[in-house]
C-alpha cells in the first residue's frame, strides 16, 4: 500500500466501491485516513461527522436502525461511537463489514494495528520490547487495545505510567496476565524511558472527566515528555502518540529523530488502505 500511495496515484483497485463513515464523537485523523485510504484506492465515500448531533440519532432513532439504513447504502461502514460495545452491536446488526473507529473508553482497534506496524518499521521487531504507555490508561482506548494486540507478541514487557486516578483498568492487566506478558506499573517515567524500546505518550482526556474538572487538572501535567526524557532514552527508541497532542510532548521534540508520532499518523493511511482492500476484495 506504501508503493500504491506513492507511485500509484490512479489506483482502481476499489473501483465501484461506497464506504460510508459514521462518526458519533470528533474524529480528524482516523476519519480523514480512512476517507484518504478508500479514494487512494479507487473507491468512493460517503462522510457524517458529529451524527450525534446531526443525523436521526439526535430524534430517538436506535444504533441498529441506523446501521440497517446505512447498509443499503454502502459497501463498508466505519464507526465510531462514544458507547464501549457500540461497534460490535453496529457488526452483530449489519451484513456488510463494520470497522470499529473507536467505541467510546472501549476500544480502538485500527489504531493499535498501525502502532504495531510502526514499531515495527522502527524498532524492527515486536518481539522482545519494551513499552511504556503514559498518561491517560483509564480512559484511553488506544494504549487499551495496542496492550491487547501486544500480547500476542513474545517476550514482551508492559510499563504503565499514569496519573493515579487514570491507571489501566483491571480488565487489560488481567487479560495480559493471562497470556504471560509481564508488566509493571510506575511513577518514575524517566526512569522508564530508559529502559523502553518504546514510549507511548498519550493526552489526558478532559472530555471523558465530565463535571470533575478537579481530578482532570490533578492529572494533567503530570507525565510530560520534553529534552530532559529523551536525554534518558537509548539512542535506538522511539517516542509515539496517537495524537492529538496538548503539552503532553513539548514542541521541543519533534525534531528529534526519535519523535515517531507523525510518521506514525502517516502510517495510518498504509494500514487502512490494507484493511479496507482485504475486507472488501479479500488477500
């Protein structure tokens, strides 16, 4: 998909083909990418952005009954919703493939395959690294479902540095004990820097505190990666970010060569022109 994307501008391979996006929370990366990979391929779109507020959901009408409209449209839909489980219901209704874009503090399972292909681009292998996932675990669906997807990796090691009232829930360090991945949970992130292959910086979400503005600024600020983190991280690492970013990362890193983020967001396309070829056309 890199080669199609850089020498391929007329690709056809998705010719004929309608992908429809519903997103129900604000999206810019994952919905402009997957717009970009489908027309990168030939195919066409059909885009809602805030259908929360805009479409037939804002007057009452069920997820199902708009997943079953929806599919007499298209070919393919790409959700995402603010309800962890919203995607799966969305796939248990459609009879068209449904990706999941993200359901509310549940999941994000397209992001976590294109942090796995990047750390692999980057680092050359999934086995036997260690990662650091910073800042917001609680609420955070992308380090939730990159854990997840690391696990089925050998000889991985987990660091999970985070504000105290955003640690990683029960459910994922379970999940990792059970399939033998160690982890660790710390406060020191210097000190976990200098031990990772990668650092996963995350942004604490204001948007998932509701009224508790208080415990939001208790977490904000917390964990920041700036000149003096990098100064303890090995020469070969890396530093990622699903974006968007606040202070989480100062501005003052993006010059180094280990800041991966937007080589990581560029990435994104890669996997979801794959994706959208191997659900619609098959390998």
């Amino acid at each position: 998909m890199e080669i199609i994307e850089q020498k391929s501008r007329g690709s056809q391979l998705l010719k004929g083909y309608l992908m429809a996006t519903l997103f129900y929370e604000p999206s810019t990366r994952t919905r402009l990418s997957f717009e970009s990979a489908m027309k990168r391929l030939g195919g066409e779109v059909l885009t809602t952005e805030n259908a929360r507020e805009f479409s037939s959901a804002a007057k009452g009408e069920t997820l199902e009954d708009t997943i079953r409209t929806v599919e007499g449209y298209s070919d393919i839909i790409v959700m995402r919703h603010f309800e962890s489980g919203a995607a799966r219901r969305a796939a248990m209704t459609a009879n068209i493939p449904v990706i999941n874009a993200g359901d509310g503090p549940g999941q994000h399972p397209t992001q976590a395959l294109l942090d796995v292909y990047t750390i692999e681009r980057e680092i050359g292998r999934l086995d036997g690294i260690k990662v650091g996932l910073v800042g917001d675990l609680a609420n955070g669906r992308t380090v939730r479902s990159l854990a997840y997807l690391l696990a089925k990796y050998n000889d991985v090691k987990i660091y999970f540095v985070s504000p105290e009232v955003v640690k990683m829930k029960d459910d994922i360090k379970e999940y990792l004990t059970s399939k033998g991945v160690e982890w660790e949970e710390s406060a020191n992130l210097k000190e976990v820097a200098s031990k990772c292959d990668v650092v996963y910086q995350t942004r604490i979400q204001r948007e998932r505190f509701g009224e508790r503005i208080d415990l939001y600024d208790e977490a904000r600020g917390k964990y920041i990666i700036d000149r003096n983190i990098l100064s303890a991280m090995q020469k070969h690492a890396v530093v990622m970010h699903p974006l968007p970013r606040l202070d989480e990362i100062t501005v003052e890193v993006d010059g180094d060569p280990r800041a991966a983020y937007f080589r990581q967001a560029k990435n994104g396309l890669f996997i979801r022109m794959a994706l959208l070829k191997l659900l619609l056309l098959g390998w």
